[in-house]
C-alpha cells in the first residue's frame, strides 16, 4: 500500500471542522504517510471559507504536499471523462483532475465520496465525513 494519501475535498472540510477526520490525519502522519492535496481541492475550499476560518484552513493546506497537474495528468483526466461519458457517466472535471494527479504521484485517494472515483488505475480509500 502507497503511503501518499492524496486529501480531497470533503476530507479537509471534515478535518476542518474537527470531525475524525482530523484525528485520522493525525495518527497517520505518526506513521509516516505523507499527504498531499491538489489545487482544485485548495480552490474548492477557499471558496466557501469565512474570512475568520482563512487561517486555520492555510495552515492544513500549508501543511500538505501540493500534487502537479501537468500535461499527463491533465490528458489523463480528459480521457476519462470521454471514456465514461461514451459509456453513459458523467465525471466531473475536477474529480478527474484529483484523480489523475493521485495516479501519477502514486497515491490513494481519501475522500467521502467513493462513487465520484470509479477508475480502476488508483486506489479510493472511503473516509465516512462528519462523523
């Protein structure tokens, strides 16, 4: 098992808001895994922050290894989305790209929504949120 763990959106709001994500994250870094996070992640949530949550939420971001979107990654992404879409499934674009970067930095991918990341070539691991 990669001890990369790529965070997506509703992992860091979870941890955010103090749920066991954040705990989870915790113990894990004792063990050495290392975490990272995409940009569109940061952007989806620096977009719904209050100004008072800004600082708490950059030292998370800050924290974290920040994971390429490059031409590979972006091609990647893009393919899926045409693949699934000729047989019948929407994904988002953004989905796509988190996905993508989990695959070439080689690391699963923690989210709360398991069903948004059906390709075969990363591991999703289902982090239950707000609990």
């Amino acid at each position: 098992m990669s001890d990369r763990v790529i965070l997506d959106s509703t992992v860091l709001i979870d941890a955010l808001r103090g749920y066991p994500a954040a705990d989870r994250i915790r113990s894990m870094r004792r063990s050495k895994v290392q975490f990272w996070v995409s940009p569109i992640s940061i952007e989806e949530i620096w977009r719904g922050l209050r100004p008072a949550e800004q600082t708490r939420a950059a030292r998370l971001i800050d924290a974290l290894r920040l994971a390429p979107i490059d031409r590979r990654v972006a091609k990647t992404a893009g393919s899926w989305r045409r693949d699934y879409a000729i047989s019948g499934s929407s994904l988002h674009q953004a989905d796509c790209l988190i996905a993508s970067s989990a695959k070439y930095i080689g690391a699963r991918l923690a989210t709360g929504n398991p069903s948004d990341f059906p390709m075969d070539e990363i591991i999703v691991e289902h982090w239950p949120v707000g609990e």
